[in-house]
C-alpha cells in the first residue's frame, strides 16, 4: 500500500512542492488585481538590492525577498469597492484598507513554506513607521523587523513611481523629494541612506 501511494506523487521535490504552493498563492493575486501582482514582483527586486546594501545573509536575503513579494498578499480579501476604487478612499475605506498587512500576514502563515512564521512577519509590519505612527501595532524604530523597514521603502518607491486611478506617476526627483521629508517618521533614516546610494544605479529608478 505504502509503495503504490508513493508511486502516485507527482516526481517533484519537497522544495518544491513547497514553492509551488507558495506560488500559486501569488497567481491567486494576479487573478484579483494584476497591477499589485506586477508591483510586487518590482518591490521584491528592489528590496533585495537594499537588502545586499545592508549586508544581510543570503538567507536574510531570500526571507526579505519572499516578504517582498507577497506583502501586498492581503489584498485578495479587501472588497472591490475598496481595492478597485477609482479616487480617494474615505475614512472607513481607509480603515478597511489597512488591514491588508493583517490579512496577508494571516494567508502566508497558512501556507506550507518552511519561513512561513518569518515571512508573515514581514508581511504584517511593511506598513510600520520609523515613529510609531504605522499601521498594524503601532511598532517603531528597532522594534520593526530590519526586512519590514527596507520593504516599506522599496514600497514606496514603486507605488509613487505608477500611475493609479488615485494619483499620477512621479518622477525620480519627486518621490526622493518625498522620501527624503519622511526620514524618521516613515523611512529608517540610515536604511533610507543606503536606498539613495542604490537607486542611483538600480534597475528600478524610474526617470
């Protein structure tokens, strides 16, 4: 009996059936809202040449970049009328909003991946603010996880860098305008230092 069962498994590894689930996970994104699917795929790279900056291990790395690509995950149960809304969102959309850090945290620590618990963490903090005024809990400076401050600057770059029904894209000089008035409020001031030398070479700068 056991050797039948055994026969019946499709002749994958371990690794990566654990990869496969993950990624259709990922798909799943793609089906809901395909601009979030591109823009983490974006974010991840990105984060992971900040992250090299910061001399993280390769594992640090790969955790960062897995978090990166799956932080915007929750967005699968935020209602249409929120995620797909063509303005401003008003207050109690806004607050429905933010719970999709939660909910994502919540989706990949569910799955079969071996970091799930590391990666949901990082999927839950990437909206924490360097002073405290973040969203889940609140968290500030060393208290948010390394890989979570590097994610919402990465974030923030490419979201600022896109056009969406609510705002048009800026230009490089515009979002380091930006970026650079948040230090120590939204940005990890030297996180933020190293991101402005990376930028300058990066793929990912826009004009």
């Amino acid at each position: 009996m056991t050797d039948s069962v055994s026969h019946a498994v499709a002749p994958t590894s371990f690794e990566s059936y654990l990869a496969e689930s993950a990624q259709a996970l990922f798909l799943a994104l793609d089906e809901r809202d395909a601009y979030t699917h591109q823009h983490c795929d974006r974010v991840s790279l990105l984060a992971r040449e900040i992250g090299m900056s910061c001399s993280l291990s390769q594992q640090e790395l790969d955790l960062l970049a897995f978090g990166a690509r799956f932080h915007d995950i929750g967005k699968i149960g935020i209602p249409d009328s929120v995620l797909l809304k063509p303005g401003p969102l008003d207050a109690k959309e806004w607050s429905i909003m933010k719970m999709h850090p939660v909910k994502g945290e919540r989706l990949f620590r569910n799955t079969l991946h071996p970091y799930a618990d590391e990666i949901a963490n990082i999927i839950r903090h990437h909206h924490e603010c360097f002073d405290g005024s973040g969203y889940p809990d609140g968290l500030s400076g060393s208290n948010i996880p390394l890989a979570s401050r590097i994610l919402l600057i990465a974030d923030a770059y490419d979201a600022m860098a896109t056009t969406r029904p609510y705002h048009r894209a800026r230009n490089h000089g515009e979002i380091i305008e930006t970026l650079a008035a948040e230090e120590g409020i939204k940005t990890d001031p030297d996180i933020l230092a190293r991101f402005m030398r990376v930028i300058a070479h990066s793929p990912a700068r826009v004009d």
